[in-house]
C-alpha cells in the first residue's frame, strides 16, 4: 500500500512539474497596435503636386527683325492697354523690300481676320453668360419654393462663373487681335512709307496688366516675332496638377479640391474645371515611364491673405474624387494582401483571427469596407509578419 502511494506522489509531482514548466516556457501574448472599425464619411482624395499660373498669358514679341533697346519695364511692373514696353530700330532695308511689303499686306489681312473671329467669340461668350445667368436665376427660385436640390444651385452657380470668366477672357482675345491689327497696319504704313534710314517703332502692351517675364532685357538684334517679354494679370491664377492617366479617369469637372502648402496659414478652395483629353508621358523618379495628363483647377471662394501668390509657385493639391457619408471605415495600415485580395486581423477573445475582406475604395489614411467587417471592431494595425491565425495577443494602451 505504501509502495503504491509512493509511486502516485511521484508521478502527480512529475506531473506538476512538467505543467509549470510548460506554462513558464510558452510564449506570452503578442502586443500589437489595434484600432476599431467605424462607420462615418469616406472620401477618395487624389494628393499631387501643382503649381499656378495666369490664366491669360501674352508673350509681346518684335513684329520686325532690327535693333530692340533696353528694355525699361521689369517683371511686376503693371501696364495699361497700349502703353509702350519696347522701342525697336528698323533698318530701312526691311522697310524697301518687297517681300516684306507682301509680307506686311498678309499680316493686316491675317489681323483683320482674327479680328472678326475674336469678335464672334465675345458674341458667342455673351449670349452664354446671359443663359447661365438666366439658368442660375431660375434655379434660385425653383430652390427657394423646394423644388429644386442644392447641386443643382451650385452647379448653375458654378457654369455662370465659368460664362463671366470666359466673357472676360473673350474680350481680352478681341483686344489682343485689336493691337495685332494696329500693329500689323503700323508695319504696313511704315512700308508704304519708304523712307530712307532708319526708323523707330513702338511696341505697346496688347492689353493691361503686369509684366511677368523680361525675355529679352539687353539691347540686341532681334528678328521678327523674337519674344520680348511675357504680360498677364497675377491675380486672375489657375492651378495645373500632372496626374496619372489611371487616377484621371475618376475625376470629373466640378470636383472639389483643397489647395495646401502655397505659403498660408488655410488651404485654398478650388474645383477642376478640366481635365485635357490628351496625356503625356514622364519618367518617375524610380526610372519608370508614367502616362500622365493634366488637371486644370480654378481657385474659387475668399482668397484672403494670398495676394502674394504668383505666377509659377508650388501648390499641393487635394481632388476629392468620391464622397460617401455613411460607410464602413477601416484603417489602411490594418490591411494586407492575401491570395489577390485584402484581408485583416480582428481581435476576437484575446485572439488574432484572419479575416477576407472587400475593400470599394481606399483612401489615404482609410479604406471604406464592402463586405467582411462591422463597425465596432477591433483590428489589429501593421500586423507583424509572424502574426498567424488563432495567436494571444494583447492591444497597447
């Protein structure tokens, strides 16, 4: 009896020994970063780089070839419509030739007709404003009597902005053609003229605004059409982001865009007014050729504070390219890819479980969910390669 009980005291204590030191050598639970799942507003934002640039730009150049003088202009300067910006020197050789007699005649023929057709496109640009006008009018009271919905509004107010900017812009081609006529008339008289020596020529600003670029500041000679100097209005700026042809498809005109880093406290308002038909291509920085477009983006809304924002400078841009409000929202740093598709880590009892998961789209910092999680959730953020299916783990705090 005594030998028996000797025998079960030892193997119960075997037994006890082998249970601790297999509870002191397994592994502990695994910490890990975890987050819930949530459901709020998702939106699809393309980040690029940008920069801006006058909307209208003219580049004055020298109608014929001779001595142009330094220039007295400098960038920033501001003109008015037909003040002189340049003084050259024709050698009466140009003016006696009788090419440049028909060459001349062409020209004032050329001018006239860019005259007529700059004509047509204000027309053209004021029957549009008028309709936009009367379009956003009518929106406005189907609006106030409930019949209408707010896009709607916002739409006509946005088509009759884009009426008066191209009304504004139509007029500012009729005064160019206007100086191109003048211009082409004045070479044309001074042919005419023949006279012997030299003859001086003033070159005026084809409309108002401010010198952006001094492209020929030394006295130098010059031939016909060499450019002198670009001119524009600072204040009338528009936005361009290069794009890759993958990510433009998605964007449509009108979408919302937030202007950041330019140099201010508050992003700028802006909405993409189009995006051209025609890509281009360019090598990344990692050797690779991209097929990109461009996205042109007027600057709406309160511009405090950004006077200084100038032709050429360095803008971020965000372009919302889808909004939901009610969707199911998981972190992007919880997911990774398993078998084709995404999959997570849910926190179940102390446990990692595996998890397939449908993601519709997928944003910056957060993915809206399709199918596979509920809000309230917990998920397990950068997952450690050595995290399998079924391990304890522990969330931080």
């Amino acid at each position: 009896m005594g030998r028996h009980l000797r025998r079960a005291l030892i193997a119960a204590s075997v037994l006890l020994a082998a249970c601790g030191a297999f509870l002191a050598l397994r592994p502990g639970p695994l910490l890990v970063e975890a987050a819930q799942v949530t459901r709020g507003r998702f939106a699809a934002v393309v980040e690029e780089d940008g920069r801006t640039r006058v909307r209208d730009r003219y580049i004055v150049s020298a109608p014929v070839a001779g001595r142009v003088l330094r220039l007295a202009v400098r960038p920033g300067d501001t003109v008015g419509r037909g003040d002189p910006v340049a003084l050259i020197l024709v050698a009466p050789s140009a003016l006696l030739s009788p090419r440049a007699r028909r060459e001349a005649e062409e020209r004032v023929g050329a001018a006239e007709a860019m005259l007529q057709q700059a004509g047509a496109l204000v027309e053209r640009a004021a029957a549009q404003q008028v309709q936009a006008e009367a379009e956003a009018t009518r929106v406005r009271a189907l609006l106030a009597r409930g019949a209408a919905p707010f896009q709607q509004l916002e739409r006509a107010d946005l088509a009759e902005r884009s009426a008066a900017r191209d009304m504004l812009a139509a007029e500012r081609r009729r005064y160019a053609a206007e100086h191109e006529l003048e211009r082409a008339r004045a070479l044309l008289t001074a042919t005419e003229a023949m006279e012997n020596g030299p003859d001086r020529q003033e070159i005026r600003a084809p409309v108002a605004g401010q010198i952006l670029r001094v492209l020929q500041e030394s006295e130098a000679v010059v031939a016909a059409g060499t450019p002198l100097l670009e001119l524009g209005d600072p204040a009338d700026l528009e936005v361009v982001v290069d794009v890759l042809t993958t990510v433009a498809v998605g964007i449509v005109p009108g979408a919302p865009v937030a202007i950041e880093r330019w140099g201010g406290p508050a992003p700028l308002q802006g909405r993409v007014r189009r995006v051209e038909p025609g890509a281009f291509t360019r090598v990344s920085a990692l050797g690779v050729e991209e097929q990109r477009v461009w996205v042109v983006i007027d600057l709406v809304g309160p511009r405090e504070g950004s006077a200084a924002l100038g032709d050429g400078f360095r803008v971020d841009a965000r372009i919302t390219v889808e909004e939901i409000e009610d969707a199911v929202l998981v972190p992007v740093s919880a997911l990774f890819r398993r078998g084709g598709g995404w999959a997570v880590f849910v926190v179940q009892d102390g446990a990692a479980r595996e998890r397939r998961v449908d993601i519709a789209s997928r944003a910056a910092r957060s993915a809206m969910v399709a199918d596979g999680l509920a809000p309230g959730e917990t998920v397990i953020l950068f997952p450690p390669s050595a995290l399998r299916d079924g391990a304890r783990v522990r969330t931080a705090r």
